[in-house]
C-alpha cells in the first residue's frame, strides 16, 4: 500500500504513551502514513512522563518492557528507572519521526460517529474539530491520579502532593514526612525518601505482597554482547516472558495450594528484612497471594527497620492544618503529606463523552460495567479501537504483550478498511455479549473474586479490569481480525 496523506484516510491516535507510539509504528511499517496522534501533554510518555517520584520504575524487566519490534540493548539495569523509559520511548518517536503526526497540548473531550460519512467528529478542548474515519483510544489506564476522600484534606497548611505529579521544587531534606498508602509506589518512594527526612510515617491502610526484586546493573560488555547478538537480546526478552506465563497460575488462580507457594516466598523475604515479631505482623497481609497487584522491592520492608521510620496501622480519623489524626486518637504533625495513592484506573471507564450509532452513548452502555469485544471493540461503536480497554490488564507479566496483540487486530482492521473502501465494520452484539459471558464465567475461578478490596474491582466487586488467563491466550485471540464477527458496512 502506498503512503497515503492525512485527508485521504485520516487515523486519529489518542493519546502518546506506548500504546500510542506502538500504533504508529505498525501503521507506518504497513505504509499507512495518514495518522495523527492527539496527546494532551506536552511531550510523549504518558506513565512514564508523570511519574517521576524517587525511585520511581517498572517492575517488570526491561528486556520484557520494551516494544518486540523495537528491542534496545542499552537498558542501563535489569529494571529500568522511569526516566530511562521516557527517554526509550522519545527514542523510538524520534527514529520513526512521529512527531510531524502530532498535536501536542490537545486533549480530545467529544467523540461522536457520523453514521451515512462512517466518520468520527473529534472536538479539543480549545473547541477545535477532527475528523477521522477510524479512532484508536490509547488514553491507558494509569494516568490520572486517585486522591483519597480524607476529612480535612484541603485544611492541610503544609506542602501535598500526589507521587504522580511530584514536587521536585520542594526539599524533603530534614523534613516530617508521611506517606499515604502502601501500593506500587509506595514501595519504591518510601525506601528512596527514609534516609533524607528527619522522620516518615507511612500510613498502611492494607498490607502487600512482597517479592525480592533482585535488580542489578548490566555491564557495558554485556550490552556490547546484546547489541551485537540481537539474538541474545530476542531471548532475554523471551525467557523472562516465559518465565511470568509458568508462575501466572500462582498469582491469577483462586487455589489455596499455589498461593502458598508465593506467600511462603514472600513471608521468608519478609523475615530477612525485618527482624521485629511484631512489625512482621503488620506488614503480613490477611488476604491471598495475587488477590491484590504483587509488589517487588529489596528495600521497602528494610525501610521500617531505621529508626526514623514509623508503619502506621490506625486508620486515618482526619488531616489537620499542621498533621494528621488516627481513629485511635493520636496526632502527628508533618510538614508534608506524600499521596501514593495510585491511579483513577481508564481501563473499564469511559475518558470523555462518546457517542456511537443511533446517538449511543459509550457512558450509557457501560453504565453496568465495561465490556468490549476482546477488550477492544463495543458494539455500537463503529471503526472505535481500544487499546488496553476492558478486561486486558494482565496480573502477572508485561502489560505491552497485550498491547502488541491489539495492535496487531487494529492495523488489520485499518488495512481492511481502507484496501476494501468500507464505510465501517462494528463488532456484533452477539459476538460481543458471547465472548463477555464466557470471560466473566472464569472470573470464579480467579483469585480476584477471593474476597479482598482491589484497584482491580469494580464497587460492585465484579472485575473489569483483567483478563482471567494467560498472556499467550489472549495474544492467540486477540491478534486476528476476523472479519465475520463484525457487521461490515460498505
């Protein structure tokens, strides 16, 4: 296929994350050039642009976390810092030259779908408007902030943020610091910040799994080897992918008998780095290994061991002027408060009003709970991708082999559209409803369904979040664009 320009088969990308970018290199690899990206930030890197906390990085290997068909071998460690994410990524944007294809500064807040054109009508918030034959929504499911509903929060007088949206203007040098939650980025920001406050009090409202993380620094001749055997580096990434596939059953089954296998592993790192009977209590979670995202750190819970250190149990009464209170009646006064509160997940939500066939609005059919086909297409919702949408979180390996295989799925979809010059294709509601019935039938049988509070549930406590199985499963179905499970409109 010939490159085409903008107006002959315009593609809106929403959004410049790794989803985003990863689009863009397929479609350009298949010689479609008419994309334009729409990323509200400034610059690339959704996740990886925000979160910039101390010690902030992935925790899954770098070989793993990195695009397949764009594999570096100069990852500085065995798990990459977030900056050095940010700056892979800028790389490849820069190499593929992206960055003619996109609108900076441009948040899309309306979408609605053009029945008789087959067309999307996108409106900015500068009440501009696009229009684009196929949309693909790469907003991801990590990137606004989740802000706890604390009494008094706004009364603070003192400095607060969100790890996500870090201050780096302020000092914590000698400072009364507490940490509020003990998640993914609680664990790596607390040990980070224990050795330069006078005191920090982290606030644990549940414990969590801890695995060691056994990270370590890759040596300039090894990746001097990588780079000159591509094939070594294709097998790095392979073996820690296969590696997560045969312990996914221990962290994503509802069975007793594997759980144990991770929770003793976790139990017998928990009594290497903490010494105290008691505070090992503490830190040992009531609920089953998985139910909850596993953690890796080798220093979170050495952390609690300073004696600058406080883990505080009592849940939260009220945040005053000058410190915080717990139901028990004790007050301590800080001079700031660290949100580690996670994300306001995307992954079963709908970003901005969409509106589809017959004035359908994607709000009103998820109203019960997100569903799309595969994760990816709804019902309704013509020539509408989702990348990373309803049940396609993994909950045990690298979220981009799920990314890949809807990238896949798209740009075949695109590719048939365009070569046949259909108006649209939709997936059938039947076809939809059949393959949602079946995923939320191997919900029971997953660990998430086993009784504790996740990210990962819904308030009605059903999950739209994860894909119930293996990574390779779900690769083997989503990948293929089968054109008969969508009506197809010429």
């Amino acid at each position: 296929m010939s490159a085409a320009s903008p107006t002959d088969f315009p593609i809106a990308i929403i959004g410049a994350g790794f989803a985003g970018i990863g689009t863009a290199i397929q479609l350009k690899k298949a010689g479609i050039d008419s994309f334009t990206i729409f990323e509200r930030a400034g610059e690339v890197g959704g996740t990886w642009r925000d979160n910039t906390y101390p010690g902030a990085a992935c925790d899954v290997p770098s070989h793993a976390y990195s695009l397949s068909f764009e594999q570096i071998p100069t990852w500085s460690r065995r798990f990459a810092p977030s900056g050095e994410i940010q700056d892979y990524l800028r790389g490849i944007t820069d190499k593929w030259k992206l960055r003619k294809h996109m609108r900076m500064k441009t948040e899309i807040v309306d979408a609605r779908f053009d029945e008789a054109a087959g067309s999307w009508t996108l409106t900015t918030g500068e009440d501009e408007t696009f229009t684009a034959r196929v949309v693909v929504s790469c907003v991801g499911g990590l990137v606004d902030p989740a802000l706890p509903d604390i009494k008094g929060m706004q009364s603070y007088s003192g400095e607060l943020f969100h790890t996500a949206r870090w201050n780096h203007d302020y000092d914590l040098a000698g400072r009364r610091v507490a940490v509020i939650g003990t998640g993914a980025s609680a664990v790596q920001v607390v040990p980070e910040v224990a050795g330069e406050v006078e005191r920090l009090d982290v606030y644990q409202r549940t414990a969590s799994w801890v695995m060691p993380k056994r990270d370590k620094v890759y040596s300039e001749g090894y990746k001097r080897l990588l780079a000159r055997f591509p094939a070594l580096l294709r097998a790095s990434r392979s073996s820690k992918y296969w590696l997560t596939e045969l312990l996914g059953p221990i962290i994503f089954l509802d069975n007793k008998r594997l759980a144990k296998i991770g929770e003793r592993g976790s139990l017998a790192h928990l009594k290497h780095q903490v010494k105290d009977p008691e505070l090992r209590e503490k830190l040992t979670p009531s609920f089953q290994y998985g139910c909850k995202r596993i953690l890796i750190s080798d220093e979170y819970w050495a952390a609690f061991e300073r004696p600058n250190v406080d883990l505080v149990t009592d849940p939260i009464e009220e945040i005053k002027s000058n410190g915080i209170e717990t139901r028990d009646g004790s007050f301590r006064e800080v001079d700031a408060i660290i949100l580690a509160t996670g994300f306001a997940l995307g992954l079963a939500s709908v970003p901005f009003p969409i509106t589809g066939k017959g004035g359908r609005r994607l709000e009103d059919t998820w109203k019960d709970g997100a569903v799309a086909y595969k994760g990816m297409n709804v019902a309704g919702f013509p020539n509408w991708f989702i990348l990373m949408g309803p049940n396609t979180g993994p909950g045990h390996t690298s979220v981009l082999v799920y990314t890949e295989a809807q990238i896949a799925h798209t740009v075949a979809a695109i590719k048939k559209i365009e070569n046949e010059g259909l108006r649209y294709v939709d997936v059938r509601q039947e076809v939809q409803d059949r393959y949602n019935e079946r995923l939320q039938g191997r919900m029971k049988h997953m660990v998430w369904s086993s009784g504790c509070n996740s990210w990962y549930l819904s308030a009605d406590g059903s999950n739209h979040s994860l894909y119930p199985g293996f990574a390779a499963e779900y690769v083997l179905r989503a990948r293929p664009f089968r054109v008969r499970d969508y009506e197809v409109v010429a």
